[in-house]
C-alpha cells in the first residue's frame, strides 16, 4: 500500500492512483446521465408512469448531494482512502442491485445506495489528488479531473444508447460490477495513505447537513413543475430554516462539517460562489439548446445528439490544456479568461442567425464549451489550494456541492423562463446563462491579488 508523502506519490504509483480515481469518478459521473435514458423501457416493464420513473434519477441526485459533506468530513476523521474506497464498493454494490430490480421501490432503494458510494467518491476525489501529485503539478492533475468530469457525462447517452441497442436496461448498471472490481483491486493497492484529524464524527451535523440540501435541492427541483409550486416554497422554506441552525451550529465547532472556517477565506469563497455561477449556466445552455435546435431550428433527434458534441469535446481539451497552465500562469486571471470565452460563446449563440447552418452553431459551441473547460480548472485549484492540506475534505466536498447546486439552480431558472416567456424563452435563457458567466470574471481576475494577501499572512 501506498503512503502519501508532502508532495505526492512517486511513480508509477501516482499514474497508478489517478488511474483508479478517474475510473471511480467516471462511473459514477457516467451513471447519472446514462439513467435517463433508461426511463423509457423501466416505465414499459414496470407498468408505471413516467412522473414516477424520474425517482430512479432523482433517488440518486438526491443520495449524493445529501451525503457529501457528511462524507467529506468522515473522509477527514478516517483518512480519505478508507471513505473513497468504502464509497466505491456502495457504488459496485448498488449497481449491481439495480440490475436484479423487479420493481420500482427496490429500484429507487439500490440507485439511492448508488448515490451514497457515488457521494463518497465525489466528495473526496479532489482532495485524493492533492496527496497523489506534488504541489507544482496540482493544476494538471486539477485539470485530468475536470476531462474526466468532461467526458463521462458527455459519453452517458452514447455508451446507454449503444448497450441498450444490444442488451435490456439491467446492463447499464451491471456493466459497473466488474469496472468498480477492478478499481477496487487497484486502488487499494495504490492509492495513498492520508493524515487522519483524529477527530469524532458528527452524526447532528450530517443530520442537519443532508436536511439542509435535500430539502432546497427537492424544493428547487419543484419549481419548474406546473402544480408543484406550493410543495417547492415550502420544501425551500423548510430548507432554510434548517439551514441556518446548520450554520449557526457549524458557527460554534473548531472543526465544521460545513467549512465555515474556509468559506471565510475570500479567495475559497470566491471560487465556491463563481463555480456554482458557472455550473447553472451551464445547465441553462444545456437543456435549453435542444429545444432550441429540434423544436426552433427543426433538427431530428439524432442530429441534434451530434451538435451538441462540439461543447464537451472543447471542454475536455480546454480543461487538459487549461490545467497544465494553472501550474505556470496565474490562476484567477486564467479562470477569468475561460469565464469570458464562456460569455462570449453564449452571446454568439443568443445572437445567431434566424437559420443557421451547422457551422455555426458548431463554432459557437466549441467556445462555450472551450471557455467553460478552461475556467474550471484553475478555478478547483484555486479552490482546494486556499485551503490546508487537513482540511482537503471539506474542500473537495464544497467542490463537488458547488457543482450539484449550481445545476440544480440552473435547471429551476430555466424552468421559471419557461413560464414566464412562454414565446420567446430561448434567447431570454442563453441571456441570462451569458450574464451568470459574466458575473464572474472580475472577482475571478480579482482572486490572484487576494491569494498574494492570504500567502503574506499565512
């Protein structure tokens, strides 16, 4: 077994443990997008309606938000190889429950098992990685995260649609079984040893913590439904409410489970706040513009799969470009830089021509995408750097939080556009998408002189 040094692994150890992390991470990034296209035929077998079929999605999404953070701090309390390896085999054994579901409550329990190792992998893979590399090779390793981010949830509807052309439903999950095996197998032989606070876990904290999310996530996920805007207030209500006890709680612990004590550093909060923008404009761009290309631009399906394809595949080269350069170049005014390419392709494509052709929906795309991947990278290394080495897991869970609410919060916005203007939505949604990524680029630039001020006192 490895042991985690001050400044990573030696190799092949460390191309080993990235190894293992990524193919944890991109099962389970991969199995909350290939669900969806498994609704159809669970609705068929099951005889059920499609409402209550979306609980296989949101059974999972659900699981994961609600336990990151109590994860990330037991990460902390037992060392994060233990929590990560733990999570991995809850993933592998829901998986393969899921594939011997014969009916919808048993479905909905083992995809829920699935969110909770799915939680445990996610919420402590950034902080995993700062003991895998040394500190001069962070932002690459920063940025191999966020292609693998990338890829899998823009591999999800191909990989679901070639398996389910030459099996049933049940082997999207059961394909999980052997790759989370194998990762097993490996990582517990490479991935490294970390430091352990010593502390004791705080079972009201993550009480407080799941409540907090799972009742905003749940109320945000309400608004966009015609007769679900009473339950969404007061499940949102309910979730503030509980939210500020939980701060208020975390206000009094020397060691929160909601890092409080880092969301005090400008420059962490900053980069939480700016990934949290960027995600939910992100998440407008991508359930609007299929809409936008079948119903508006009269695309088929089929085409309208492809077109969309430029924006990942810029991401993940931008991300593997942008995080090699995090390491060299300053990473606010970067971050900056990819927040404005962002901006910039969301203008071109609220601005389009009436009937454009596929060139230029593809150029417009791959800016986006191209601007999106080179903002998140030096912004997680901006964000797990500002915070101790101990403290690696709250920051990788705040990570990973950021991003899970940032979608949701982008999703909501986008159903309240559809309400609001019913006519002309897309153009309104893209607008609102260019000006969260706008948002943004200042207090990035801005990040670097802070970072400086935060050294000096160090």
């Amino acid at each position: 077994m490895s042991s985690a040094t001050h400044d990573g692994l030696p190799q092949p150890a460390r191309s080993l443990a990235f190894a293992t992390i990524a193919l944890a991470l991109f099962t389970a990034v991969l199995d909350g997008a290939i669900a969806n296209i498994a609704l159809p035929p669970i609705t068929t077998q099951f005889g059920i309606r499609p409402a209550d079929a979306v609980w296989v999605v949101n059974g999972y999404q659900l699981a994961i938000t609600m336990a990151l953070l109590p994860l990330a701090s037991l990460g902390e309390i037992l060392g994060y190889k233990r929590v990560y390896l733990g999570g991995l085999a809850l993933f592998t054994l829901g998986s393969g429950l899921c594939a011997l579901a014969g009916e919808l409550p048993f479905l909905i329990a083992a995809r829920a098992i699935q969110g909770l190792g799915a939680a445990g992998i996610m919420s402590i893979n950034i902080a995993l990685v700062r003991f895998v590399f040394p500190q001069n090779q962070l932002g690459r390793a920063v940025g191999n995260v966020a292609v693998v981010v990338g890829v899998s949830a823009a591999a999800g509807p191909t990989v679901a649609g070639l398996i389910l052309a030459v099996a049933p439903w049940q082997a999207l999950f059961l394909v999980n079984v052997p790759i989370g095996a194998l990762a097993l197998f490996v990582g517990w032989r490479t991935l490294p040893q970390t430091p352990r606070s010593g502390a004791r876990f705080d079972m009201r904290s993550a009480v407080l913590s799941a409540a907090t999310f799972g009742l905003l996530i749940s109320g945000i996920n309400d608004i966009g439904h015609a007769d679900g805007a009473g339950r969404a207030a007061l499940l949102i209500a309910a979730g503030v409410i509980v939210g500020i006890v939980f701060v208020r709680s975390q206000l009094r612990l020397p060691v929160p489970m909601l890092p409080v004590d880092l969301l005090r550093r400008p420059v962490f909060a900053l980069s939480a706040v700016c990934s949290v923008g960027s995600f939910a404009a992100q998440a407008i761009a991508f359930v609007s513009l299929p809409f936008l290309f079948h119903d508006t631009l009269g695309r088929s399906a089929s085409e309208t799969g492809l077109l969309l394809t430029p924006w990942p595949i810029s991401t993940a080269i931008a991300a593997f470009i942008s995080g090699r350069l995090a390491d060299r170049l300053a990473p606010g005014r970067l971050a900056a830089g990819g927040l404005f390419l962002f901006c910039a392709g969301l203008v071109s494509l609220t601005f389009m021509p009436s009937s454009p052709s596929d060139a230029d929906l593809v150029w417009r795309l791959a800016l986006a995408g191209f601007g999106f991947g080179t903002f998140q990278a030096p912004n997680n290394r901006l964000l797990i750097t500002s915070a101790p080495r101990e403290r690696a897991g709250g920051a990788s869970g705040i990570q990973s939080t950021a991003r899970l609410v940032g979608q949701s919060l982008g999703v909501a916005m986008l159903a309240s556009i559809f309400g609001l203007v019913p006519d002309h939505p897309i153009p309104v949604a893209l607008g609102l998408a260019a000006a969260l990524a706008a948002a943004g680029i200042v207090p990035s630039a801005l990040r670097q002189e802070e970072a400086k001020r935060e050294a000096a006192h160090a």
